[in-house]
C-alpha cells in the first residue's frame, strides 16, 4: 500500500514538474525586420525572458491548459497571446510599430519586463533611433554618436567633435562594433561627423560597466549598432539632404517567385558630402584657373540576408567609407599637389542555427580595415633640370576574424551564453617614403606587425528567487606579442536586488583588459593617430571598475531613473612621450628603422563619479536629463615629472536636457541643452627671452690677384634672443565652462504612399563663443598720453561655431 502510494505521488510529481518551451522570432509587421530586445513574459509575474540579437526567444513553463504571454518592445504595441501548453510550441510573432496604427492603443495590465528594475543588467543604455532621428542635428546630418554624448557618464570632446570619452577612458578604450565587426575610426569630417548613417540603423546600445562576459578588448565601453535587415514584404526608401550631404537608402525583398513568400531582403544606404562641389568655383575663381582641391566623404551600408527557413538563416553585410583632402596647383614652371586619405572597410558573413527550440547558435566571419594615408609631391623645371620632391606616409590596421555563439535556454531561471573568438590583427604603424632628385629614394618604415587575439567565454543570467537576479561570466582572453604571450582571466557579475517590485539596488564589478593602443598628439581623434598592439615592452591595458546604484521605474509617468557611483583603476595606459612625433622622420640620410614603443610612456589612471539619468521613452513628450558628476587622473613616470594630472576631458559636472514633444502628428518640437566644465589644458604661464652667443666664427678662404688664399670671416660672433614658454604642470588650466542650446522644429505631411519631412535646425542657438582653443598673443600698453610704455600678453579665445541654422529635407516611401 505505502508502495502504491508513493509511486502516485511520484507520477504525480512527475506530471506537476512537465515542462515544455515556447520559442520563436519576434518581427516588425510590415517589413518582417527581426526586432531585438523585446520583452517576453508572462503578465503579473516577474517570469519572462528577451529576444536576442537575431529576434529569438525561448521560455520554458510547467505544462498548462491556458498560458497568457505578453510581447512588448518600446516604440511598438503589446502583443497578448494565450496558448495551450501541452507539447513544444514555436510561436512566431509580429509587433505593430506605434506610428503605424491607425487607432489608438489602448495597454491594459502592468508590463513588468519594460522596467529597468527588473533587469539584473546597469550602466546600459540603449537609444531607440526612431528617437535619435528627432533630436536636433548638427548642419543637418543625424549622428548616432552626438546622441550618445547627451548621455551621463559620456564626456565629449572639443566643440563639434564626435569623439567619446566614458568613465575617464579614451577614444581607443571604447569597443565600437558594426555588425559584429569592430569600426577603428569613427570619424568623417576630422570628427565633426561620424560615420554611422542613422538611415541604416536597426538598434544602438551602450554598455559603461558591468560589462556582460561576451564583450572583451577594450576598457570603458561597449557601443553596439546593428544594421537593419532589409524589408521582406515591399519595396522601401528614405533619404534627405541638409547643408553638406545627401543619403538615400533602399530595402526591400528578393522574390525568387512571385506566388511565395520573400526569403530574402536586401538593403542598400548611400551618403556623400558636396563640399568640394561648393568649393570648386571659389577656389578657381581665387587663383585664376592655376590651383584645384577640396573635401569630401562618403560612406556606403549593404546588407543581404536569406532565410532558409526556421532553422537556418545568413546574413552578409558590410560598410565602405573614404574621407579625402586634397589640393593641387600648377603654375608655368611648378607642380605642386598633396592631401590626406582615410577610410574603413567592414565585412561580416553570419550563419544563425536553431539546433531545437532551447539551443540557438550564431557563427561569424569578420572583416574590418582601417587605412590612412598622407601625401605630398613637388616638382621644379627650369631651363636643364627638373627637380622632384614625393612625401607618401602611410598607417593602418587589418583584422580578420571568427566568431561562435550559442544561446541556451535551459529553463525560466536560466539564460546561458557562451562562445569562443579569434583576430588575426595586422598593424602598420608607420611607414614614410620620401623621393627626391638629391637623395633619389629614402624610405623609413615600421615593419607590418601580425598579432594573435582570442577569447572564450561563459555567462549566466539567473534568477533563484523573485527578488534577486544576477549576471555572472567568465572570460578567458589572450594575444600573442613577439615573443610574449598574454593570458588574462576577466570576471564579470552584475546582480540586482528587488526592494520593492518597481525598485533595485544593483552592484557590479568587471576586468577587462584591452590589447591594443592608439597614440595620440591631440586628443582630439584626428585620423593621425596610430593604432599600435601590445608588445614585449608594452603590456596590455586593464581596467577593474566597481559600480553600485538603484533603479527605480515611475509606471503611471513612463519614466525610469537610474543613480550610479562607479569606481575605475586603470593599469598601462599608454601616452607618447614628451615631443614624440608620429611620423617617425628625423635624418632623411639614416635609413634606420624606429620601434614606435620606443617613442611611449606607460602609466596608471584613476576614474570615479556618480551619475544620474531620469528617461522618458515614449509618449507624446519624451526625451531624458543626464547628469555626471566624475575625476579622472593620470600618472605617467616620464610626464609631469611623475605627478598625477587631470588629462584633457576630465569633466568636473556634465550635465544633458533632451526634451521631444509632438505637438500634432504634423509637427514635432525638440530641443537639447547641455553643459560641461571646461577642459583641462596646458598653457604658458609665462615667458622669457633666452639669449645664445655664438663664439665660434666661420672662416672661409678666398684667393686673391696674387694667387694666395686670404681668410674671410663670413659669420663673425653673435649673440641673438628667442622666446621661451614656461608650461608649468601639466594641464593645470582649466578652459571655460562649455555650454549651447540647440532647438529642432520638423513638419511631417503624410500620404499613403509616402511621407516627407522639413526640419529647422539651429545649433547654438544663444550664440555662445564656446571654446575650441587658446592662443596667446601680445599687444602693446599705452600710458594716459597715449604713448606705448611696453606690451601686455593676453590670452585669446577661438571659437569655430557660432549660431548656425540649417534647413534639410528628409522623404520616406
């Protein structure tokens, strides 16, 4: 009898513990674009997962006659689907894009999976870009990364630039991925622009901290940007132009037969600059037909996929971009012409396969190539002879690399990644080729260097109980330099404690370790500077940063706030030394070659804060207000003689207004505030004329009518006077605080067919003569009679942006 009973029990346990999964791609209903990051739950519940980069899901639950899931994704209508659960299920579906209803939508329930609370995940944040498109834009181009600059913990560079400093880190510390392919230069235009064609973006995300175990090489940041896919269901473009550039984008989908459904899609997005095309006649005009020049970029998206069906699907895409300056002038017996070059070049070919409804995978071949180059030649006819002058200057870096991915959904409580990557990098550093008729041909150059980067990893996201989650992961990376081979274990865990169901506390900490440097001059992210690998002189960079905050979602308001303190150390932090050039040319007549990791200093940095973002992403009014309050310090041995100094974007306050608001469906009003502590420079603080006596005369001997030699003194001795700057500490001038208002006015006319939109912005609009740099100058002092009685050396402030309007035009059909 007990044995009867027990083997009930037993079935019956065994029936109560069923479990079967529910999985499937989550689509945007009217291109079948694969959406990532949707929320999949079940409503009341804290029970859900989110769809992956390729819109896939899984979630395993007890068996049951009924189960209601609810699918939800910022920007589009929730989806509430109920289900019989009695066996797998593949559920595909389809989220309706807010902007397309023609009714208005009403959501009822709370929808759990969209707080911020919820997520064990901090320091991430991801922008939709249907927002970044409405946002003010700078001379009428949308830039994904002046967007991320309005972020807290986000420092930006110079007026006008591009550049992105995060957590006290550098431009080089910051992994920027298109596509699974790194992008090393991210700058159009000497980095008033980037390169990234908002046109051709599906998703932008940035990580800060709490890096999860799948992203390695680099210390601050992680900024993913996925292109779209292409529409499968019909035939779809958009472009516009604003006061330099131009961009047309094309999607749509590739029918092998007209009757069936398309497998396949394609997408295709242009932009180029007409700046040289505006230049032309002025330049001719201003040197009667001798001289020619100008600038211009462009830059190219493509994208091509074929779904083999549930199980398999590929994806090949790429970016092509080129920068070009150039000038030349011909006069009667002169040639003369020269210029600077740069461009990427990114490749990516993925093979996604679904092994069963719990276990997804994804394999990648990855390409990028970042090439730039200076030139120069002259050349000098006379009578005889021709003289001939040629300066090429060439730098770059190469990757090849593979990547694998899998996904594993075991159970609710589990999401489990892991993967394996290797890089074949190629660097040149450097490498100088002068020609010229004295010397014939001199050539300096830095041998292409080949590395080896690799890295697997493992990571969790567990959920034991209703009130804690967490994100733990191990990544082991390596890299092979010369004869030294590097091995670094990088923990990771971000965990988040529920205090009440719309509050979290979360904690984080993670080790990174970065492999490669770029070296700088300016610290502004000119395409001058070198990309160069760890070596057996130079070890790899690594970071450690903790981070606590809490998180806390305002459900009736739609707003979410994040408060955050982090705490970073920074080992190895490479810097050029004291009048290092990154030419690499000294005596044309010397044919030896120069270890650049001769020419760098190594270091440590430090970098602390807090940071606050109150977000609101939806709504008739949206927009967000970030705040950062942070100290970033360096210590290099042979800079500052040791001392410890605040480099150049160490930003005391930061502080960013974003506020869109639709008036009607016909017009939309934004606008963007922001404000900065000055930059940490290093000037003059004071000058004075040194004096050099030359005591040695030249002798030179002529002959004179008898035939005898006479001595001729040519250089008798003299004394002469120069000025000499004395700096001081390093970067012990802080510039004036940096701040603008910038106001955006779009009007939308929509028809059925397509829709067109003027836009009316002005950056700056209070005029404010924002620094850019400093220049010292002298000016005489006058008495009360007007007589000069000395000079007075002032400090003067350029300033390249003033108020600047623009009107652009943007269609869709």
């Amino acid at each position: 009898m007990r044995l009867f009973l027990w083997a009930c029990l037993l079935s019956l346990s065994t029936y109560a513990q069923q479990r079967y999964t529910i999985s499937g791609y989550v689509r945007e209903s009217g291109s079948q674009e694969q959406l990532i990051g949707v929320n999949v739950y079940l409503p009341g519940t804290i029970t859900g997962t989110t769809s992956n980069t390729y819109g896939f899901y899984s979630l395993t639950l007890p068996a049951a006659d009924s189960v209601t899931l609810a699918f939800s994704f910022v920007g589009y209508g929730t989806e509430i689907r109920t289900v019989k659960l009695q066996k797998n299920l593949e559920l595909n579906i389809s989220l309706e894009a807010l902007g397309r209803q023609l009714n208005e939508v009403v959501v009822s329930g709370k929808r759990e999976a969209d707080k911020v609370s919820q997520t064990p995940q901090m320091s991430r944040i991801d922008i939709p870009v249907q927002q970044i498109k409405k946002i003010p834009a700078f001379l009428g181009e949308k830039d994904v990364l002046r967007v991320i600059q309005l972020m807290p913990g986000v420092q930006k560079g110079s007026e006008g630039q591009t550049g992105i400093y995060v957590r006290g880190g550098g431009p080089d510390q910051n992994l920027i991925i298109l596509d699974d392919a790194p992008v090393y230069n991210v700058s159009h235009l000497f980095g008033f622009f980037s390169v990234f064609n908002g046109d051709a973006l599906k998703s932008v995300e940035l990580t800060k901290g709490g890096f999860p175990a799948r992203f390695g090489g680099r210390l601050s940041s992680v900024l993913e940007l996925n292109m779209k896919e292409g529409n499968k269901e019909k035939l779809h473009g958009e472009g516009g132009g604003g006061l330099i550039a131009s961009r047309l984008t094309l999607e749509g989908p590739l029918k092998f037969r007209k009757s069936s459904p398309a497998k396949s899609s394609f997408l295709i997005s242009g932009r180029r600059t007409y700046l040289d095309l505006l230049a032309r006649p002025l330049i001719a005009a201003q040197s009667n037909g001798t001289s020619t020049g100008g600038y211009y970029f462009y830059d190219l998206n493509a994208k091509l996929n074929y779904d083999f069906g549930q199980k398999n699907k590929l994806y090949a895409s790429g970016y092509f971009g080129k920068d070009r300056f150039f000038f030349r002038d011909k006069g009667t017996s002169s040639t003369s012409e020269g210029g600077l070059n740069w461009g990427n070049a990114t490749g990516t070919l993925r093979w996604n396969h679904l092994f069963n409804e719990k276990l997804f995978s994804n394999a990648s071949l990855i390409f990028s190539n970042y090439q730039f180059q200076i030139y120069a030649k002259d050349s000098q006819t006379n009578a005889t002879t021709t003289n001939q002058y040629e300066l090429r200057y060439t730098s770059g870096v190469r990757d090849w690399g593979l990547k694998y991915d899998v996904d594993y959904f075991p159970n609710p409580q589990h999401a489990l990644r892991f993967g394996a990557s290797t890089t074949l990098h190629r660097f040149t550093p450097s490498a100088v080729v002068v020609k010229d008729s004295d010397i014939d041909r001199f050539s300096k150059e830095i041998e292409a260097i080949d590395n080896v980067e690799s890295g697997v990893y493992v990571e969790d996201t567990w959920k034991p109980t209703p009130w804690f989650k967490m994100n733990a992961g191990l990544r082991l990376s390596y890299f092979k330099a010369e004869n030294q081979h590097y091995l670094r274990p990088e923990p990771r865990i971000s965990t988040a404690f529920m205090l009440r169901p719309d509050l979290s506390f979360k904690a984080s900490y993670a080790r990174m370790n970065q492999y490669i440097h770029l070296l700088s001059n300016t610290g502004i992210g000119l395409p001058t500077d070198l990309w160069v690998p760890s070596t057996d002189k130079i070890a790899p960079q690594q970071s450690s940063q903790v981070a606590a905050g809490f998180a806390k979602d305002f459900e009736k308001q739609g707003l979410a706030l994040t408060i955050e303190g982090y705490y970073k150390n920074m080992n190895n932090i490479v810097n050029y030394k004291e009048g290092s050039s990154f030419l690499l040319i000294d005596d044309p007549s010397s044919a030896d070659k120069v270890r650049w990791d001769e020419n760098i200093t190594s270091g440590r940095g430090w970098s602390y804060g807090a940071e606050v973002l109150l977000q609101k992403k939806t709504g008739k009014f949206s927009g967000w207000i970030g705040y950062t309050l942070s100290w970033t310090q360096w210590q290099f041995a042979e800079l500052n003689f040791g001392q410890k100094f605040f480099p150049r974007y160490d930003r005391r306050h930061d502080l960013s207004v974003v506020g869109i608001y639709e008036i009607s469906p016909r017009i939309t009003l934004s606008g963007t505030w922001v404000y900065g502590t000055g930059n940490a420079l290093t000037l003059p603080q004071s000058n004075y004329t040194a004096y050099h006596h030359n005591t040695t005369p030249q002798v030179q001997y002529t002959q004179t009518g008898s035939g005898t030699f006479a001595p001729v003194i040519s250089n008798p001795p003299f004394s002469y006077g120069r000025t000499v700057n004395d700096y001081g500490p390093k970067n012990s001038f802080r510039a004036e605080p940096y701040h603008r208002f910038d106001l955006s006015l779009q009007f939308h006319k929509k028809k059925k067919y397509h829709e067109r939109t003027w836009e009316l912005s002005i950056y700056n609009l209070y005029n404010r003569r924002n620094p850019f740099f400093y220049n010292l100058t002298s000016r005489p002092v006058f008495d009360a009679n007007g007589r000069p009685v000395g000079t007075q050396t002032a400090l003067q402030r350029i300033s390249i942006f003033p108020i600047v309007p623009t009107l652009s035009y943007n269609f869709k059909f």
